[in-house]
C-alpha cells in the first residue's frame, strides 16, 4: 500500500506517488524536510549580516562583497530548473539526500574559501540545490496528506525557512562574530548533513512514475497558467524584498533607532513570516485562488503604511510584523502550481523558488533606483505597494484566464493556449 492509497487520502501527484517505507510517520517526514528548510533559510538571509566580517577578510569592498549574496540568488535562479529536468527519473528520497549533501558541499567549501572568485564559485555551487529541494519536499510533503491539507503540509516544510529567520539567522550570525564567519557556513554544512540523514531515515521513497522524463517535465513551460504563477510571485514578492534589504538603514537613518534594534525587528519580521505561512496555508486549503489575492492585497495595504510608521520604532515594528505575514503567499504558489503543472510538476515547484529569487533582485533594484532619484529610504514602502499590485494585476489575469476557460475542475491546468481555441 502507498501513502497515497491510505483511506481518506486522496492522490494529490499525478507525476509520482510517493512510496511508503515500514513505519514512515508524516509528521517525522516533515519535520525531516523542514530541518532543509532552516538550514537554507540560514545561510540564505545570514549571509547578508554576515558580508561586513568576510568582505574585510577577503580584501573586499561592501559593494564588491555583495555579488557574493547575488551568486548564490543566480544558483538558485539557474539550479532550480536544471535540476529538476535532469533528475525527473530519479525517485525523490534520492534526490533530496543528494541536494542536501550538494548543499553540505557548497556550504562547506564557502567556509573554506581562500578568496573572492572562490567564494563566488562556492556560493553559486550552494545556491544550486535550493529551489530544486524546496520543490521536490514541497511534492513529498504533499503526498503524504489528504488534498484538503496539502498546503499545510507544504507550510511545515516552509516553516522550517521562516523559523530560520527567527532563530538560525542571529545564531549564524554570533557565531559569527564569536569565533568567525567561517564557522556560520559550516553549522549550515551540517545542518544539511544532518537533514539527508533524516531524510533517507523517514522520507517515502517517491518513486517517479512510468514515463517520468526530462521531456516530460519540460512540458510544464507550455502551461500558461504556470506562468502566470510563476509571475506573480516574482512580480508580487519583488514589494516585499524592497523593503526587507533597506530595513536596517532605515531603521539607523529614518527612525534613528540604535543598532542593537535592528535583529529584533528583523526577528519581529520572522515571526510575521511564521504566522503568515500557517494562516495563508489554512486559508489556502480552503480558497486557494481567493487566499492568494487576499494576500496580495494584505501585503499592498501594509506596504502602504511603511512611509508613514517608519518614523517611530514601535510603529515601524508593528509594520513590519505585518509585512512579513504576506510571506504566505510561497506556500499559497507552491500549492497552485501543484494544480496547473500536471504532470511536470517537478518543474513547476522548484521554479516556484527561481520566480521568489527574481523578486529578491527586482525589488531591491526598483527600490535602489526610487533612492538614486532622491526619494528617500521611506519611499522604498512606495516602491511595494506598486510590485504587490503587479502581482495582483497577474493574478487577477490568471483567473479571469481560469473562468474564460471554464474547467469543471476548479483549478483548470490547461494551457493558455487552450483558452484562445
């Protein structure tokens, strides 16, 4: 018996059922995947707090050092669909083990690094297997749950990532300052080591399914509503990120707050994060197109009160609490995408991550571009509003898209193309 054959458990992955293994528990399965999750979300935010200790030890300059934190993005951008096209054939235990040891690796090599162009090549090498792990775990931890609580399923392995910017991200960054930076991207190593350990112990096997191919899997790029997704999280997200990278000048140069202020607010923002994913994941498995324009404008109106709150500590911090909660608009994509990829869905998840990635450095550029015109770190707030409404614009495309084609089935996969026939 399979998982996906439990009573009351209806099959949720057309691509690949996941196969059970003696004893296998759902929720040590998730908790297993969610170590993954904290140990990327970790490196990937700790990182930036951690560029002033290795940029003088590696003889560089801040803006130099900062392509250091690009590297890795473009890993993420360039691994996410490479990976899961090759590795369609490969059942997906295996190819969470083998992410995470890659993962180990570039993380391990990056607290080794002699220099610049080594660090460049060991954080590209780190970022690689991020999208690709995310979406593989998100397709695992999805099949092991009825439909109408996958997206919750999806936000326990979520959760792990949004924890880390609570709890990882100040750990790495006093071990930093402790005993060096070197020694915050080798806790990530193992903390990866350890999440592969965990994986092969609990995780089903997933075997891919008869005709699973690289072709196969390419098919999900014909699905216009993929796209559309993919665009609203890149779009939609990119607000979000606008703010998050100039939080910390803001807080020093608008709000005039101490230093010692700056990881409690970024924690504050975690815990946004952390309530965002459950609430949206509940929400999602309720309404899932409604949850994500409901997000979406969520994020725009708080957005909006940025300019205004970021004079005064406490109301900035309240802001930033509920900024962060529209973070749950990932596990609400991740989900979606489930629905329109059918069967490529591999694909579909893990660039899920590289569309996240692309708003990573859309809205910090937008909002860099608002400051060069002399508007002010407040204006960046401005900048958000406008990419959340992006996203919503898509996301009202996409479902005026959806209702044009009228499927029986709620959430249509068929192409756009389909709809102009």
């Amino acid at each position: 018996m399979t998982l996906v054959d439990l009573p009351g458990t209806a099959p949720l992955d057309t691509e690949a059922p996941a196969v059970a293994v003696p004893g296998a528990n759902p929720t040590l399965v998730l908790a297993a995947l969610a170590v993954g999750g904290f140990a990327i979300g970790t490196t990937e935010f700790a990182a930036m707090s951690l560029l002033p200790s290795f940029a003088p030890d590696l003889g560089l300059d801040a803006p130099t050092a900062g392509h250091v934190i690009s590297a890795y993005a473009l890993g993420v951008v360039v691994g996410a669909p490479i990976i899961a096209v090759l590795a369609a054939k490969v059942a997906r235990r295996t190819l969470l083990v083998g992410l995470m040891v890659l993962f180990a690796l570039g993380n391990g090599l990056s607290a080794l690094a002699p220099s610049y162009g080594w660090m460049l090549a060991f954080r590209f090498l780190a970022g690689l297997p991020h999208g690709a792990y995310f979406g593989v775990a998100a397709l695992v931890a999805a099949s092991l749950v009825p439909r109408e609580r996958r997206s919750q399923a999806v936000s326990r392995v979520l959760l792990g990532l949004s924890i880390a910017t609570v709890v990882g991200v100040p750990l790495a960054n006093g071990i930093g300052q402790l005993v060096g930076w070197r020694w915050s991207f080798g806790l990530v190593a193992v903390l990866a080591l350890l999440t592969a350990v965990l994986v092969w112990f609990y995780a089903p096997l997933g075997a891919p399914a008869a005709g699973a191919s690289p072709l196969r899997e390419l098919g999900a790029l014909r699905r216009g509503q993929v796209w559309l997704t993919l665009a609203t999280g890149a779009i939609g997200f990119g607000g979000l990120f606008a703010v998050y990278t100039y939080l910390a000048s803001t807080l020093l140069e608008v709000t005039h707050a101490a230093s010692a202020a700056i990881p409690a607010v970024l924690a504050v923002f975690g815990l946004g994060m952390t309530v965002g994913n459950l609430v949206c994941a509940w929400a999602a498995d309720r309404a899932q197109m409604p949850a994500a324009g409901a997000t979406l404008v969520w994020s725009a109106a708080a957005l909006a009160l940025y300019p205004a709150a970021s004079a005064n500590l406490w109301t900035l911090t309240a802001v930033v609490f509920l900024i962060g909660c529209g973070c749950g608009l990932a596990t609400i994509l991740q989900t979606r995408l489930m629905d329109v990829a059918e069967d490529a869905q591999t694909l579909a998840a893990a660039l899920n991550h590289s569309a996240f990635n692309v708003a990573n450095a859309l809205g910090p550029w937008l909002a860099g571009l608002a400051l060069a015109a002399g508007f002010g770190l407040s204006a960046t707030g401005w900048v958000g509003v406008a990419l959340a409404l992006g996203g919503f614009a898509i996301w009202a495309a996409s479902l005026l898209v959806e209702r044009r084609i009228g499927p029986s089935h709620p959430l249509s996969s068929r192409p756009a193309a389909d709809a102009e026939a």
